[in-house]
C-alpha cells in the first residue's frame, strides 16, 4: 500500500505529509495544514477577601509615609545648617578655632577643664586641667554687663597651645598648655601686679573684664574704696604671656573729667597692637581704642548707645560695635561712622568673618534673665549692612555666662556657636 508523502519544492526531500517544515532544511512545505492553537477559555483572577483588601492599602500608605519621611530626614541631613552640637554637658564658656582649622578649643563653666575637639565630628581629643588651686569658678562678670568681659581661651601662633583665663575674679591665672597631650607648660596669676599708691586710696581689686590674645593679655581691674572719686578707680594691665610680665597699666581717668570708667568689655586687634575698651558712662556706653606700644587714646567713638560689644574687622582697620538698634562700623583710625545695621533684638555677640566680608551676629528676644528666650544666629554683608541669611538658635538662658558666644573657621564656612554645648553651622 503505496503512501503519501511531501515533496520539499526547496530541496526535494521527502516529507510525512503531516510536517510543515522539511525535515532536511526547515523550508515551509506546501499543502500542509497548519496548526491552530484552540484559545483557552478567560479565568477570572481569585476574588480577594475585604480583610486582605484593607491591610494591602494600609501596608501601602505605610510604606508611602515611611519613604516620604526618609527622603525628608535625608533632605534635611543634607542641607540643615546646624551640623552637630557637642560639648552639651560641659556648659561651655567660650570656645576659640585653631589657625588650622581642624579643631576647637573650648573651657568649661567650673574653670577648671579646657577641652580640645575635632571640629567637624565632635570627637574630644584632649582634656587640660589648669594647675590647683584654681577655685571659685572662672573670672565672673555680673549677668547685667551681658558676658562682654572678653575671650577666655585662644591658640598660640603655631597652633601648639591653647591658652586660658583661668581662676576667680580676684586671684585669676592665665595657664597654657600643650595642644597634643594637655601638659601644663606655663601659669602664672595676673591679679597681684598692681597696687595703688597713697594717694590713690587703697581697696581690693576686682577683675571685670579682660581680654585674651596669643601673645597678650589685658586685664581690667576696678578698685571700689571711699579715697578714690566716685567711690572707684579703674586699671588695665597689658601682659606679655611669652614672658609672663607685665608690660604696661593704663589708667582709664579721664582728664576731662577726672573720673575712672569702669571697663565692661575689652577686645585685641588681630596683630595685638591695639586693645578696644567700652565703659558706660551717663547711661550711654563708649568706646575707646588703645596703643599696646605706646600707651595713647584714639578719640572716642561716641554718638550712639553703645551696649559694649566690639569685634575688629581682620585687617584691623575697622570696628564693629553693638548697639539697641542694631550694629555700627566705624574706622578705627578716626573713628568715622562707616555703615549701620538695624536689627530689633538685643545683641550678644559678633565675629567678624576672616575674609572681613562677612559679620556674624548672636541676639535674642526679651530681656528676662530668668525667662528663656529665643536665639539668633545672623550673618551680615560688612560692606553693604544687608541681611544675608539668619538661623534659629533654639531658647536660651541668657543668664547662663558664655551663651552666644561664637568663633568662624578659618576658612569661613562655619561657625561655632555657645549655647551651653558647642553647636557647629554651615554658613551659607
């Protein structure tokens, strides 16, 4: 029985005549059938319960929120000014940037530690303690005077040590040590240089103000007795740390007037040859600038009330002094009004930025010593007085000595700010 087959019209291959392709080289065979899938009948997907229905939307809100939240937190961690806040146990008094810029120095509200930090991470790195007996706290200046007294703590020149105003207001010490390891390697107190003479009555000395350089140290010292006019007499004693001598006293009397102004706040030039005073005389604060070399009065800068908050500008060609309605720049060498700043809450502190373009100003609302208030944390443009750009500082206790207190990075992109602990900011 003869059967049927395909022949390939490719090739010529015999094919079974129930292929569709040539077996020999794949060619579509002709008068094949071919083959038709038969469609499958539609399934309906399983019908989900309402019980599984409600927790798929809820695990998806949930998941929603939770990525929403974390690309905020992730948003915020990247451009949130305020870095980290370290040193919050310690209750900071003052804080200084080494000229490197990669640690702070900081001393504490008992006077008797001074810590040096990592200054981006907050890592503490070496602790100081000031050689005993130092007790009875750091040198006090009352809360009215608005901790103006002046710094605290600095680094030497090379960046090898920290030095610090250390001790009671009647027997204080300046003590230096070893930036590396915390060795003590040089105190000596500043309070028994001076004594006042027959003539100029007698009394106790109490220090209420002074000033911290690398290399110098002003002290303001007043003497309170019946002999003197006024009931007062008030010294400023230079200092030559390197030597630990003292090396000039100003009498503050003014000739005019023949009265001594008590000294609130004292401030050194970058370089150290000049040293401003502010004093409140009549209710209204002033400022007089000092030559460390020879001892003479610039004129006054007088025209404002003044609060007593000064900062040099870095040249220290100009100086920045705080006043109730804001902030005035004056040349230091005539004392010529330069700009003004108006700002409605009361000043702290300011630091003048190292590029000198800037000016960095703390302040707050209120004015209760034992209410807490708002902090500001303000940055300035020095040449033209416009805002350019300002931080919430949280609350704070004003009446805590040291809060608001503040110093710029070398390279003036962050600032460190008092405010108990040590809060770093990036600075736009």
């Amino acid at each position: 029985m003869a059967s049927f087959s395909l022949s390939c019209s490719s090739c010529g291959a015999e094919n079974a005549p129930d292929r569709e392709h040539c077996h020999q080289c794949g060619h579509l065979l002709e008068g094949s059938s071919p083959v038709v899938s038969t469609p499958q009948p539609f399934k309906p997907p399983p019908k989900r319960s309402r019980r599984a229905i409600l927790w798929s939307g809820l695990l998806s809100a949930v998941g929603a929120v939770l990525l929403s939240t974390g690309g905020y937190l992730t948003y915020r961690k990247l451009t949130d000014p305020h870095l980290l806040t370290y040193a919050d146990k310690d209750e900071v008094l003052d804080v200084a940037w080494s000229f490197d810029g990669t640690r702070v120095s900081s001393v504490s509200g008992d006077g008797n530690t001074v810590q040096i930090w990592r200054a981006t991470t907050g890592e503490k790195l070496v602790t100081c303690s000031p050689k005993q007996p130092v007790s009875g706290g750091p040198p006090y200046l009352p809360t009215y005077w608005f901790d103006a007294g002046g710094q605290r703590i600095a680094w030497s020149e090379d960046d090898k040590h920290v030095l610090a105003l250390v001790g009671p207001s009647e027997r204080p010490m300046v003590q230096v040590w070893k930036a590396e390891d915390g060795q003590l390697v040089q105190s000596f107190p500043v309070t028994p240089s001076l004594a006042l003479g027959k003539n100029q009555g007698g009394g106790i000395p109490l220090v209420n103000a002074w000033a911290l350089h690398a290399r110098y140290l002003a002290v303001a010292r007043l003497f309170l007795e019946t002999k003197a006019p006024y009931g007062r007499k008030s010294f400023v004693d230079i200092w030559d740390i390197t030597a630990g001598n003292r090396v000039l006293t100003i009498d503050t009397t003014r000739p005019e007037t023949s009265r001594s102004y008590q000294v609130s706040t004292m401030v050194w030039a970058p370089a150290g040859e000049k040293l401003a005073m502010g004093y409140l005389s009549e209710g209204k604060w002033f400022v007089e600038i000092w030559d460390r070399l020879t001892g003479r009065r610039t004129p006054v800068l007088a025209g404002a009330a003044m609060r007593g908050t000064v900062a040099w500008s870095p040249p220290g060609t100009l100086l920045a002094v705080a006043t109730p309605q804001g902030m005035v720049i004056y040349e230091a060498q005539t004392g010529h009004q330069v700009t003004a700043y108006s700002l409605i809450k009361t000043q702290y502190a300011l630091a003048w930025s190292p590029d000198g373009k800037r000016i960095a100003m703390t302040s707050y609302s209120g004015g209760h010593y034992w209410v807490p208030t708002d902090g500001t944390l303000t940055v300035f443009d020095a040449s033209r007085g416009s805002l350019l750009t300002q931080y919430d500082q949280g609350q704070w206790d004003i009446a805590i000595l040291g809060m608001g207190r503040m110093a710029w990075s070398p390279n003036g992109q962050f600032l460190v700010v008092v405010n108990g602990g040590i809060n770093l900011w990036k600075i736009a």
